[in-house]
C-alpha cells in the first residue's frame, strides 16, 4: 500500500491553496468588471438625459 510522505501532502495543500485563490481572483475580476461595465453604462445615461 502507498502512503504519501509529509512532502508529497504539503505539496498537494499548497497546490490546492494556489488554485483556490487563482479561483477567487478569477471570480472577483469577473465581479469588478461587471460592476465597472455598469457603472459606465449609467453613466452615460445620466449624461444623455442631462443634455
């Protein structure tokens, strides 16, 4: 039977460390784009009516 060593476990936590916060960057990007997307699009509206 094989067992991980305490290296190979470390290596497989910061592993799954790195990809949980490439997640939450991938997402939050995501996030402040649309937001930002919004905020123009209203933006603009405010400005058309102004005028």
């Amino acid at each position: 039977m094989w067992f991980a060593s305490n290296k190979e476990v470390r290596l497989m936590v910061e592993i799954q460390t790195l990809i949980a916060t490439i997640y939450i960057l991938y997402y939050s990007l995501i996030g402040v784009t649309i937001i930002a997307i919004a905020l123009i699009i209203a933006l603009a509206v405010i400005l058309g009516k102004s005028e």
